[in-house]
C-alpha cells in the first residue's frame, strides 16, 4: 500500500505520521503558536527530528464555529510557509489542508506533496478535477455540514452505513477523474457527537474494506478531553490511548500534534504483529 509524493513511494503498511502546523490565530489547540516564519521552522524541525513523514500545513481553521477566511488570506498565510519551510528542509513531504483548489494547486506547484481536504470536494466542485491533474495524493475526509454549521445536532440513521455509502461514492468519482493515491479520513469531530466519534473509532477496521489508507486525526479533541473533564492541552495522555487503538484496527496514519509520543505508540502497537 504505497502513495506517490513527488516521486517518493511512502509505504503505508508500516503506519505514518503526519505532524500538525495550523498557521492559523485560532485553532482550538495551537492557535497563534506559529505565525512567524523562525517559529514554523523550528516547529517543522522537531517533527521531523521525531519521526514524522508527513506535514500538514493549514491556514483555515476548521475547529467548530470558526470563522470564515477568504482565499486570499488563506492564499496569503499558507503559500509563504510552504516556500520558507522547503528551501529549509527540502526534502520535507508537506500536506496543504485545505478545501479550495486554488490554494491546492498553488501549494502543490510550489513543491507540497499532499492535498489535505476536509470536505472531499463537497465545498470547491473544482477540487477532484484540479488534483487529478495535478496527480498528488488526495486525503478525503467525512465531514456533515461545514466547519461554522457542522456540530448544529449532527444526526445520522446509522453513521457508519452512510459514512461507507458517502466513501464509496467519492472514490469512485475521484477514480474516474484520474485520482491514483487517495486516503480517507473518517473526520472524527466533524459533523459527530462524542458518541458518534466512539462508534465510528470502534467500526474503524470496517473502512478497510474500501481498500484504501486510513488517516486518523484525534489529536487533542473534544472527543477526548470531554469525556476525561480536562482541555486540549491536557489531553495528550487520552490522545495517544486512541491513536492506539485506532492503530489496532488499521488506522495507516496518525495525524497528530505530538509527533514523539505517536511514533511511541506506532513502534509498540506494531511488536503486536512484528
């Protein structure tokens, strides 16, 4: 199970990490950390030194109720960082989350390997057609709604059902425009209760049966610390208990913003099928 990034096959049997820089003033966990360009490079730096093989950069903030930011903004944040952070560690595989094509292309054409989209083309019509030719890998992810409306009472008849229904579709759209590496992301916290998030995590070997890599991004979320009566930043005890278990049952990579202690659980979890 191998994707393309540039001309580097990354084998995903071997479960990866992709480290967290949101670029962003207010995402939930890290808002505001990294702005400035000494800041992202040092941050980028470590991940790497940890272990990631992946970076996914974002300048749109999807945490719940976020505000709205216009392409350009976006455009303006995320393009420099990309540039700043490969002339520095040019060998560096980054993932551009984003939902808009324009900043896909634009990212990739500047030298990212991965296009990261929260809305698996649901919120830019233009997204499938502009990866296809841009042949990157594609992360899809399962989101209700958008990031302003998607925890509004999210309801499902049976969430895994529609979720394997919703898969099923998009992949068979982003095959016949030409999509070759496409990786899905179940969206934990998108447009899901707590409850929904812990039912989807304990079908997640079901997903596999779309016979594609399994990102798995819980990272410090509100499905953990709610249930624990803590915050993000106390949650990383609780984070990698679940990227643990989502490991058990064929998570390929841990999105996460603690590279060191996810590479920990992925070289213990796999003394378990050595």
């Amino acid at each position: 199970m191998t994707i393309n990034c540039n001309g580097i096959l990354i084998d995903l049997t071997s479960p990866k990490i992709m480290g967290i820089l949101n670029i962003t003033p207010d995402s939930f966990y890290d808002g505001g950390k990294y702005i400035k360009d000494r800041e992202i490079l040092l941050q980028v730096e470590e991940m790497l030194r940890e272990g990631a093989t992946f970076i996914d950069i974002g300048a749109y903030s999807s945490r719940p109720g976020a505000e709205h930011v216009c392409e350009e903004e976006e455009i303006n944040r995320i393009l420099p960082a990309v540039t700043s952070v490969l002339e520095r560690f040019p060998e560096a595989l980054l993932s551009i989350d984003t939902f808009r094509s324009k900043v896909a292309k634009e990212c990739i054409e500047a030298g990212a390997a991965i296009v990261n989209d929260i809305s698996a083309g649901n919120m830019d019509t233009d997204m499938f057609q502009t990866v296809a030719d841009l042949k990157a890998p594609y992360v899809m992810m399962h989101m209700k709604g958008t990031p302003q409306t998607m925890q509004k009472d999210p309801t499902y008849d049976d969430i895994s059902k529609e979720m394997m229904h919703y898969f099923s579709k998009k992949i068979n759209e982003a095959k016949s425009l030409g999509i070759k590496d496409i990786i899905i992301d179940p969206g934990f916290g998108f447009g899901k209760t707590i409850e929904h998030n812990y039912e989807v995590l304990s079908k997640l070997a079901l997903f596999k049966n779309l016979e594609m890599p399994i990102l798995v991004g819980v990272s410090r979320k509100s499905m953990i610390y709610k249930i624990l009566n803590s915050s993000p930043s106390e949650a990383l005890n609780g984070t990698t208990v679940v990227n643990t278990i989502a490991l058990t049952k064929g998570a390929n990579i841990l999105r996460v913003h603690d590279v060191k202690e996810a590479m920990e659980c992925i070289k213990l979890a796999e003394m378990l099928n050595p």
